[in-house]
C-alpha cells in the first residue's frame, strides 16, 4: 500500500482537495482528491518505492 500528502510549502499546513494522479509500479493510474487532512486514498501495489504522484490542478 501507498499515499502521500500534500502540504504547502510555505507553511507545511496540509492541502485539501488537491487533485492527484498516483501511478504504480504495475502502470495502473489512479485519480482523486486529498481529503482535509491533505491524503490520498491508499493504493495497492507490489512496489511501493517506485510508486509516482503527480499533482494536478
């Protein structure tokens, strides 16, 4: 399993609502928005380390 956060760079306060692509070791690409706290859904793959978000707007 996988997630990731997102928080702002100027303050480190979490970003809800930002929109992601995470892209799994296997080439599968799932999609969402973070939730309050800045998190993404987890995601299942084999290879966690070599897993990719892209933030998107």
């Amino acid at each position: 399993m996988v997630e990731f956060k997102a928080v702002s760079a100027g303050n480190g306060e979490p970003i809800g609502e930002q929109g992601y692509e995470i892209e799994t070791a296997e080439g599968r690409i799932v999609k969402g928005q973070t939730n309050a706290l800045g998190m993404t859904q987890s995601v299942a793959t084999l290879k966690p380390d070599l897993a990719v978000v892209r933030w998107t707007v």
